[in-house]
C-alpha cells in the first residue's frame, strides 16, 4: 500500500486548529523525506489555504488570501516543481454521487456514530462554529 503521511497527528481532543504555517512545516519535513528516498510526494486533498501554504515561494502566514481581496498578494512563484490535477465534475453528476453516499453513509450507522459523538459533548453542540475544529468544523456535521 501507499503510506499515509500527517494523518491523526492531530489530538482531536486538543482543540488545537492547524494552522496553514503549521501545516507547511510538517509537509515539508514529510516532502523532504520521501524525496530524500527517491520517491514521489503526492499530496491529495487539503484545503486552499493549506495546498497555498506549502506550494507557495513566499507565504504570510498573517493574510489569508482566499478571504482578503488583495490579488496582488498572492506568490504566484512556487516552492516546488509540480503537477495540480483536479476531478471537475457535471453538478448533476456530482449530486447523483453525493445522494448515493449520503444514502451509503446512514445505512451504514453514521447517524448512531454521530449521536454517540455529539452526547459526549453538550459543550459543543452550544459552541460557536469559528472555534470548532477537527471534525466538528466538518461540513455537514454541526447542522
């Protein structure tokens, strides 16, 4: 199999949020080693914020460039030599797909999984979702 890099090196019960520098320097360490083996770092999925962090020459970890609207202070320079893909899919295609997991996911107990995740924590089912993280700040898991 294919190993898995920076996955559950979070505590989820820390509370603690990477941030987009954090995840930077813990990519690089990873990138270097696996290229210091002669391999190929993939890097799949991730946020904007995060992909931007890393492939970016210079990075200010004190703007966020996808909620400021200065594109003036984006480095379109990058730290490495790389390849972007990305699966672009019909809405209708997509929603057809999203329906079926969705149905896949509840048959398969994710709203029994949810409520025992939830009763353990009245704190934040009330918290305000700026401060969630991990897999409470998830899409589709406070509503």
């Amino acid at each position: 199999g294919v190993p898995h890099h920076l996955l559950g090196q979070i505590d989820p019960s820390s509370h603690h949020e990477l941030s987009p520098l954090e995840f930077r320097s813990a990519a690089d360490s990873k990138i270097s080693d696996i290229v210091s083996r002669r391999k190929l770092p993939l890097i799949v999925g991730g946020s904007n914020s995060f992909i931007y962090a890393l492939a970016a020459n210079r990075f200010d970890p004190e703007s966020d460039i996808f909620r400021e609207s200065k594109p003036n202070r984006v480095c379109p320079e990058l730290r490495y030599d790389c390849c972007f893909l990305w699966v672009d899919l019909s809405m209708p295609v997509l929603n057809q797909y999203l329906d079926k997991r969705v149905d896949d996911m509840l048959d398969s107990g994710m709203f029994d999984e949810l409520e025992d995740y939830f009763a353990d924590s009245d704190e934040l089912r009330e918290s305000d979702s700026v401060t969630r993280t991990g897999l409470s700040k998830a899409i589709g898991v406070p509503e």
